[in-house]
C-alpha cells in the first residue's frame, strides 16, 4: 500500500451525543474500505470511545490516535459582561502521559465545575500538558473567535501561550467546507489568512482537518435534523441556529488532497501527526484496592469464624466435615485464582449494610453456590442445603472474575454506596455511566418535533412502530409490516421526509445516564485508569467507559441493586413490630420480636414448612408475591400445588419460554398421575427432585460430572458450550462424553449418546439453580408474610407502590376481596402519610392520593401530634389553626377535600372543596400573627380572629361525588357509579364479574352480559394484521380484562372510551380459577337499563319538612316526560319531634332510573333511596 497523503485528524463519532453520527464500528469499517492506515476520534468533551475505538481499530489493523476537542474558557469576561462560550481545541494522545493527561482534562470537564459549565481553562490545559499534541481549533476555537472579532492581538497572545505549553506539539488547523460554487463559509473565509501569517510569523506548522460528524454527504439534512434534536431547534427556522455543511463528511484522501492542494504541508502534517501518536489504550488485569495486608489469611479467619456461626444455630444439611471440606477446597481456589481481595471487599460493605438495618437479599445469581460466601454472610442461603455449586459461580478451569450481585432495599441502597465512598476515597469510586439510544419510536418523534409537525401526527406515526418484546421494531421493518405507515409516507411528503432522516438517525446515541446497580472502586484515582463524567442529577461521578469498556480497562464492577420486595419486607416487619405482635411463634413456644440493631434479619428465621404458607400458594393466592404474582404463575402454582421450598425453586427455574412446556409433565409425576421415568441408574437421582426433568443448569453439570467423570469445572465448560452452540466445541465434547460414559460407568455409546443429546438440549433452557433458589426464598418470604401477617404486608406493598395508582386498585380489591380486611379510607384524623395498620384495618394512606406529596402529607400528621399524642382536628378551623396550609398548598388540599379525607370533621365535601381558598387564607393570617408575637394572654394567637367564611353550597351528587373521589384516589374507594343501576342490571339479567367466576367456575363457558366502567384499553396487531384489544373495565366487585377481538373491536369504537359506563356481552371461559371474557357486542349502560321497568323507590327522610321539595323534584320529572320507566313511590318519614316514623304512600306512579335515584339521593334531609 502506498504512504497515505491524507489522515483524519478531527472526526465525531455517535458518542459526541446528538452530534456525531459516525458509529465507531462503521468508522472501522470505512477505514478497511478505503485502504487508510490510521484516524482519529476527537469528541466533543469526551472519551467515551477511547477504549472501545482503540480496541476495534487495532483489530482491524487501523492505527488508533485518541484525541478529544475540549471547550476551552479562552477570555473570560469582563465584570458585567455576559459569559463567553467556551471554544474548541483538538488535543491528540501521542503516548501513555498524554493519554493519562487527556483523561485528567475529559474528567475535569465535568467533575467538580461550579454551575455545571462544561469547560477547561488554559491554566487547566497547562497543568495537563505532557503527552499532548494541540490543533488550534480552526475557525470556530478560540483564535477564529478573536480574529473575527476583531482582536488579532489577544489572538497572537492566546496562540504564543498555546505555543509554550505545547513546545513543538502545537499545529495551526484550517478547514475548508465549500459550499456551492466553492465558496468557504464566511467563518473560514475571515481566518484562514490570519492563521497562515500568524503560523509562519511564529514559526508553526500547519494541519488540514475536516471536521467529520457523519459518513456520507447524503446524511446531511438528516444530521441536521439531529443538531436540531439537541439544540430544541426547527429544521426550517428562520431565527439563527447552528448550521454545517453537507462536507462535513468523511472525505476521502484523494477529495482532501484536491481541496488543500495549494498548501501540501498541511496535508502531510496530518501524516506526521499520526506518525507522532504512537499510542493505543489498553486492556489491563483487574485492578481491586487492598482489604488487608494478608488478604489470604484475612479471608481464611474470617471464613472459618463466619462458618462456626452458621453452624451453631442452621440445621446442617450435611455432616460438620462434609461443610469443612467445602470450605477448604472454595477458599484453595479463590486464593489459586487470585480473588481473596474481592471476596472481603463484598463481604465488609454488606457487613456494614446488615449492621445497620438495611435489608440485604439473600443472594442472587450463582454465588449463592459458595459456602464461602455464606459463612461471611454475603448470601443467606446454605448452598448444601439446597445443592448449590461452586464451579457455576467461579470455575479454575475458566479464570474471569467472580461477580456478587447484591439486592439491597431499594430505599437504602445509596447509604451503602456512601459507605463504600467513605471507606475507600470518593475519588477511588465511581458509577458506571450507560448510553441511550435513539430508538425507532423516539426517533419518529424527535424528528417530527424538528420538522415541526403536529403532536397528534406524529404520536400516530409513532404508534404504527410495531413492538416486539419490549423494543420497537426498526423503521425499516416497520415500513415492510405496517401498511398504513406506507400509505401514510405516500400520502405526504413532509411524512416521507420525517421516515428518510428517521431511518438516518435511527440507532444513534442519545443520551448519558448511569447504571441503575454499577459501581466501581480503585486501588488509585479513578481518573487515572479511566475518564470520569458527572451526570448533572448525580453528586457522584461516574466513569465514560460503559460497563463492557470499564472492565477491559480493569475496574471491577460491583452490583448494589435495589430490589422493592426486600423493602416490601421490612416495611411490613415494622408495622408487624409496631402493633407489638411476634413475628411468628415456634413450636416451642419461642417468640420473634423486632431484633437489637445489628442482629441478624428475623425474616431469615421463618420456618420454611410452614403449612398457610403453601395453601396459599396451592391456592395461587398471591397477588403480590415475589415472583409468582402473574396470572400464568398462578395458573402454574394450582396446577403444581408445592408442598415445600423445592417445588418453588423448580417454578421459579421452569417458569421460562421453553421450560415451561415441563410444568405439567412436573405436576403430574408430583401428583402421581404419571411415572417417573428413568434416565439412567446413575443419574436418576440428580433429577429426583424435580420429577425427572433437567430443570437446572447445575443438573446438567452433575450428568456430566457422574456419568462421564468430567470435573465440576470441565462440566462447566460443557455447560457453557452447549449453552452457546458452539458447534467447534460442541465436535470436541461429544467423543469425551461417550468415552468418558463408557469409562466411567460402562454405559454404551447409543445410551451415553442420548444423555449427551438432552443436555445439550437442556443446557440452553436451563436456570441457574442458584438464582433460583435464592428467589425462592424471597417468595416464600413474601407468602408467609401474606399468609401470617396479611394486613401488614399488603400495607408494605402497597407502601412500596404508594403513587402507582394502577397497581393500588389491584391490591386493594385484592384486601377487600381476597383476604376480606376492612379498609378505612383517607382521614385527616386517622391516615398517616402512608398505609398503615391499626386493629388489623388498613388505613388508607394520604400520600396514595394523586398530586398530593408525602412531605405535604406528613406535615399534617405532624400538626396533628401535640405533646407527644395523636390529638385529632376538631372541625376545618382548627385544622387551618395548626396546619400551614400555604406549605401543604391549594392543589393537596383540593384532592383531600375531593376523597373525603375531611369528612369527619366536615361531611360536605363540595364546602370544603370551595372554601379552600378562604381556609388557607385564615391559615396565613394566624400564621402571621404568631410570628409577630402578638399573642394574647388569654389565648393563643388567632383566636381573635374572626372564624374563616365557608362556603355556603349543597354537596356535589353522588355521581359527582365519586367522580371527585375517582380524580384524587385514580379509582373509586367507597362506592362504585354501576351501584345506583345494580337493581336494574339484575332486571336485565346483567351479572356482576364476581358472579361470573364463580359460574364459570362451576359450569364452564358460558356466554352472558357484564356491565363495567371502562379504565383502560390496550391495542394491539395480529400476525395476520387484524387489530384487537384488551380492555380493563371495573365493577363494585373490581377490576377484570375484556378481550375485544377485531369484528367486536371495530362494531365498539363508538362506545370505547374512558370512563363510560358500558354492558357487554361476553363469552366467558374458565382459565384457572379466573376467566377469560371475550367481547361480542356492546351498548351504553342507560339504554340497557332505560325499559328495565317494574321498580319503585322507597325514599328515607330525615324530616317531614324535607317531603315538599323531594315531592317537587318529582312532580317536575313526570311533567318532563324525559324518563320513560316509572314505578310507585312513598316516603318512609323519620319525626324526632313524635320519636316516631312513618310512611307515605304517593299512590302515584314517577320516573324511576338510577339517574333519579341518584339525583333524590343527593338532595339534602335525604338519608337514603331503596328500590323496591
């Protein structure tokens, strides 16, 4: 190949974000293409790439030259002028100091900057000097800026002091972008003169760049788009934006060579600059900090003292030397494989966690498996127990790091973070940021948004995007499967226009964030291993490299992840303590109460035999449980009916795509329905436990390791092989098995054959039996809890849910229905901020309500606390007197008033609703009238104040009523609308969906009516491309689903919308001990009702001076004529005056409906209506 005449030297890939759009693997890939042996990647004020680009490159055989442009604070303003942006430098790594320093610099970028200005300043530069080659900046750096400006004299000055602190390493850059007819933009035109004299003036070479964000001239107007994305500009604005070139492109050698023919030492500048970066970031080893002086002794102590422990108070699954000999041979490997370090490291910060409160997973993944990690209380769970291996969790025939993932409670998980930072040194920890890519959806609609079409448009565009899993499917694809996406694209230009640079865009990078549960710790500064980012909502910095690249460069990664269930627990316990019960009662009498702090969780010792327990799971009464809480999991758990811990591990591992078609095979050999059948003598019992079928990845190791004589660690490997198809492998383990087999045990090759034939089947499906057990336990954790303390753990759930109010409904019909607890709803008097508990009643919590704020809804609790007592508000006054409302504001309030949360102390919900205003205002004042001290020596202030005015209003009607309470709670808590048509529906034969079930369970399908208040719909496509839904209605007995299929479907649009009152005819399936309900036709609910006929009121009243106007109300509907049933009416009269009550009989035939009904309802001395 011949010498290069051209190197890029400034190129942008997709992690200058929402900038660059050069993938670095496309980069790769258009530098083999073109034959060019080396390239830069400079982004903007980031390394993000570094080490993935250098990796990849090499591989490739391209030349690797890591560069970043920096925004560099060049002038800083005068005293009242306005900030100057920040303007770009190219720094280039020539070796391994300038690399390091170019990390100092990324880091300094973003960590630590007072107002969150991304920038460096030249003394900054100056200090990070070593190692770097410096490229002016071109029209747009600091020097273009100043030129233009008219200021060549601070430009000269800027430029000499560049030039001493990068002596022989400073290069004057020129760009050229021509537009049409080869005209340079006006910015290139003002300044390349200047820097030409200036570079021969003070004797400085000269360098071509071409400032590359996107690979082909073609992807201009769709990379415009995306500055537009980032920027919040339009695409066809008039106002002044950032604008390129369509030659902002990566050129070819042969395109540059012609553009700076005329200046050939600035193109074989780029040559030589190349040459001078010599340097590639590297791989490294684990880097890990120092526990201990004698990391192996430290292990071996604490090993042996944690073991005795356990020991002392678990009943042993083994004898004492079998758990001795374990021990041993795990701690010889993780001292032969180098990892004593990390295994104290991970031991110590959950130590810390466990001593001070905070709830800690049993375990998680495969290193359940280690007794090791067991005996330092790393996990909870006795891997001879339950079978666990070690060599799944770290094998010395396969060395790569151990990886502990860690749960902690999710609302304590960042303490243990703080601790980590504390123990090591801030600047030695680090999170590990993570990329967001601009998907096929959100691409449609960023796009849109720039080109400035319709939200309406594009939201329907945007929804056309099939999903597949949990990702939508590419434009492209979307295009081929979606007919009305290309008809839509036909249609309209501008929609053409929208998929072309959609499509262009699509897949980018979008944004940075950090990684849920990453966490990384050094033996040194972090910055001196890789570049650090801080993300502007975080107060700890995280690492450039993501988690795949952070690792290559030898950071370890820690996982402190937050699991709910874990705090669903712990909440639960605390009410549990709280009310002063025992957590459980042993056989022996022995009582759990709350532990000292420190002392070992009192969920770990639960009986894991505990009878409700596994009735509760026979049943699949287990909304709420860990893991088993999805209608298939349910139907799984009646069909198995586990009878023991076991069983719930093989359903946590069998409930998958793929093993789950084992489920009923399973349960029939559990239930003796069908024969266990034998695999071989050898083996068989291996798969006792679960009836016979490969279940666990661990199972597959053990075939291999009896069977064939393979060691733990080779069976491992045979796993992993089978596990990746690897078909190279695969070649090479088949004639090892079968003589392995033969050799062994004298099994001949056609039987060895088939074994080996169903591991390799099994080995793709099957579950880490650690991870599985480990959950399991949780489950179980959570089911006793629901079983044993059912009260206190829907209130931790629902706690831990407290502003999902989609999930709220569903639990609470699940307290009310499933496990018939009394609820009492939201009081100012009695609620506290969240659910709590009190004689076995769950009382509903004020922070469950919408837009209200927990911190506003303690400040309430709190004024309701005097002296150290639970002293409740005597009327609105006296809750105005000692509540801030200002603090708690108008928008709460409203939404207490709207629930009911002041009825007891004022029932008229629409007067308190109205007098708000006036009630916060009288707050203010009393407020202010304290904080002058103009307190009275007779009483407290405001007291002389005159009372605050309330509004003098009749209460919203039931209807309204509810409708007020649905906008505050998200669904209806004391009554539901379809209560005032129930007598009506039974007229016309409706049924309730609590009826359907159990007919449906009694007689199979079946169809009939339901009427439901519509939530929700869901619409989906089929593969044949009919469209269907499933639609979530309610009734007063709860939520349930109707499927409406495409006929049903397009016959109800009409009628589908949120909030109305529907009746459906259904057909109803029995699927578990639920059922399915399939739509075949829909009508509103009051022309179902409107001829049910034949029903009469009987009205209670609480006065006779109320008859008059209840009499006029229905004088006026019959003369109306607007309702057409009518039925006979009386009065049942209450006189407290006679202590008597008597009854009236109109003799008269009124209109009579639910709306009636309802309205007389409302109507004031009216204490109740009957039909009758």
């Amino acid at each position: 190949m011949p010498d290069p005449r051209f190197i890029h030297l400034r190129l942008h890939t997709e992690y200058s974000l929402l900038e660059g759009a050069v993938p670095v693997k496309k980069l790769i890939k258009l530098c083999e293409g073109a034959k060019i042996p080396a390239v830069a990647v400079t982004d903007t004020n980031a390394l993000f790439a570094a080490l993935e680009f250098s990796v990849l490159a090499q591989g490739a055989g391209v030349q690797p030259i890591i560069g970043c442009q920096v925004s560099v604070a060049y002038d800083p303003a005068a005293p009242g002028e306005k900030p100057r942006l920040p303007a770009p430098l190219v720094l280039l790594a020539q070796n391994e100091a300038g690399y390091e320093n170019l990390m100092k610099l990324s880091t300094c970028l973003y960590v630590d900057k007072p107002g969150g200005m991304i920038e460096v300043t030249v003394d900054e530069l100056a200090a990070h000097s070593e190692g770097l080659i410096c490229l002016s900046g071109g029209a747009d750096g600091a020097l273009g800026r100043l030129i233009r400006a008219g200021q060549p004299g601070k430009a000269r000055l800027l430029m000499e002091r560049l030039a001493t602190i990068y002596p022989n390493r400073l290069y004057v850059e020129l760009q050229r972008h021509p537009g049409e007819g080869g005209a340079l933009p006006e910015a290139e035109r003002a300044t390349e003169r200047p820097f030409i004299e200036m570079a021969y003036d003070l004797h400085l070479p000269l360098v071509a760049t071409n400032d590359v964000y996107f690979p082909k001239s073609d992807m201009f107007e769709a990379h415009d788009a995306l500055i537009c994305i980032a920027e919040g500009a339009y695409v066809d604005q008039q106002e002044p934006r950032r604008r390129l070139t369509p030659q902002h492109y990566f050129k070819s050698e042969g395109e540059m060579c012609a553009l700076f023919a005329d200046l050939p030492e600035a193109l074989e500048n780029t040559v030589e600059i190349a040459k001078r970066c010599s340097f590639a970031a590297y791989k490294r080893k684990p880097i890990l900090p120092r526990f201990a002086e004698d990391e192996v002794e430290e292990l071996r102590r604490q090993s042996w003292e944690g073991l005795r422990a356990r020991l002392a108070v678990i009943p042993h699954a083994a004898p004492v030397e079998e758990y001795e000999e374990r021990l041993k041979f795990e701690l010889g490997i993780i001292e032969q494989m180098g990892f004593p370090g990390y295994f104290l490291i991970v031991a110590d910060f959950i130590k810390w966690a466990k001593d001070h409160g905070i709830p800690v997973g049993p375990g998680r993944g495969s290193g359940a498996g280690s007794l090791v990690a067991y005996a330092l209380t790393i996990t909870d769970l006795d891997p001879l127990r339950y079978s666990l291996l070690f060599e799944r969790f770290l094998n010395p025939e396969r060395v790569s790091m151990p990886d502990f993932d860690i749960d902690f409670c999710m609302d304590r998980r960042e303490e243990v973070i703080h601790y980590v930072q504390e123990k090591y040194g801030r600047e030695k920890v680090a999170q590990i940021i993570t990329f967001g890519a601009l998907l096929s959806k959100a691409a449609v609609r960023d796009v849109g948004r720039v080109l400035q079409m319709s939200y309406g448009q594009v939201d329907r565009l945007s929804k056309m995007i099939p999903v597949e899993g949990v990702k939508p499917v590419s434009i492209e694809k979307a295009l081929a499967d979606e007919p009305r996406l290309r008809e839509a694209a036909r249609a309209e230009e501008v929609v053409e226009r929208l998929l072309t640079y959609a499509k262009q865009v699509e897949g980018l990078l979008r944004n940075a964030s950090t990684h849920a549960a990453g966490v990384v710790i050094g033996d040194r500064p972090l910055d001196a291993l890789v570049p650090l980012y801080q993300d502007p909502r975080s107060d700890m910095p995280a690492t450039q490299f993501n988690m795949k690249w952070v690792e290559q460069a030898g950071l370890v990664k820690f996982d402190f992840l937050g699991l709910k269930t874990l705090t669903v627990i712990q909440s639960a316990m605390e009410l549990i303590f709280k009310s002063g019960r025992p957590l459980h009662v042993a056989a022996d009498g022995t009582e759990l109460y709350e532990p000292a702090e420190g002392a070992e969780n009192q969920i770990n010792a639960i009986p894991l035999d505990d009878a409700k327990t596994y009735r509760l799971y026979a049943d699949a009464r287990t909304v709420a449980v860990f893991q088993v809480e999805s209608s298939g999991m349910m139907n799984a758990l009646r069909q198995m009916k586990p009878t023991c811990i076991e069983d719930v591990v093989a359903l946590v591992a069998l409930y998958r795509p793929g093993p789950m078609d084992n489920i009923p095979t399973y349960c029939e050999v559990k239930h003796g329905t069908r024969p266990l059948e034998s695999l071989h003598p050898t083996i068989d019992p291996i798969l006792k436990e679960t009836q016979g079928i490969i279940v666990y990845q661990e199972q597959v190791m053990q075939i291999a390791q009896v069977m064939a004589g393979y060691s733990l660690g080779g069976a491992d490997l045979l796993r992993r092989a089978m596990g990746k198809k690897i078909a190279e492998e695969m070649a090479k383990e088949r004639p090892k098995f079968l003589e392995g087999a033969k050799a062994t045990h004298n099994v001949d090759a056609k039987k060895a054959g088939e074994v080996f034939d169903l591991l390799e089947k099994f080995a793709n499906y099957g579950f880490n039996k650690s991870h599985a057990a480990a959950y399991a336990v949780v489950s179980y954790q959570t089911a006793w809890l629901k079983a044993n303390h059912p009260v206190e753990f829907m209130a931790g759930v629902m706690n831990c849910d407290i502003h999902l109010t989609d999930k709220l409904a569903i639990y609470l019909n699940e307290v009310r229905r499933g496990l018939d607890i009394e609820v009492v709803p939201p009081c100012v008097n009695r609620s506290l901020a969240s659910f709590d508990v009190v004689d076995q009643k769950l009382v509903y919590a004020l922070g469950a309500l919408k837009n209200v704020g927990l911190d506003a809804m303690r400040l309430i609790v709190e004024a309701r606390q005097v002296d150290g007592r639970d002293v409740p508000f005597a009327s609105l006054t006296d809750f105005a007197r000692r509540c801030d409302l200002k603090r708690i504001g108008k928008r709460p309030l409203e939404m207490l008033a709207r629930a009911g949360a002041f009825d007891q102390i004022d029932p008229n919900r629409k007067r308190v609703f109205e007098s708000l205003e006036s009630l916060m205002a009288w707050s203010a004042a009393v407020l202010e009238a304290r904080a002058s001290a103009q307190v009275s020596l007779f009483g407290d202030a405001g007291d002389d104040l005159p009372p605050p005015r309330l509004a003098d209003t009749d209460d919203w009607l039931p209807a309204e009523r509810l409708s007020e309470e649905h906008k505050a709670i998200g669904f209806y808590l004391s009554a539901h609308p379809i209560e005032d048509y129930l007598p009506a529906l039974r007229r016309k034969k409706v049924m309730s969906f609590e009826e359907i079930e159990k007919k449906a369970a009694a007689d199979g399908p079946f169809v009939c009516k339901v009427a439901g208040e519509l939530a929700s719909m869901r619409e989906r496509k089929s593969a044949k491309g009919n469209r269907f839904a499933f639609i979530a209605f309610s009734d007063a007995s709860g939520p349930f689903e109707v499927t409406f299929w495409s006929d049903a479907l397009d016959g109800a649009r009409a009628h589908l919308e949120n909030g109305r009152l529907l009746v459906m005819t259904v057909r109803a399936e029995p699927e578990g001990e639920s059922v399915r309900l399939v739509a075949q036709g829909v009508q509103p609910i009051d022309q179902v009702t409107a001829d049910a006929g034949g029903a009469g009121l009987l009205i209670h009243l609480e006065t006779p001076e109320a008859v008059p106007s209840v009499a006029a109300i229905l004088e006026r509907l019959a003369a109306e004529g607007k309702v057409r049933s009518r039925g006979p009416v009386a009065f049942n009269v209450f006189d407290a005056e006679r202590g008597c009550q008597y009854k009236i009989d109109t003799g008269s035939q009124f209109p009579v409906n639910p709306q009636v009904k309802g309205a007389i309802r409302a109507l004031r001395g009216v204490s109740m209506v009957e039909e009758i």
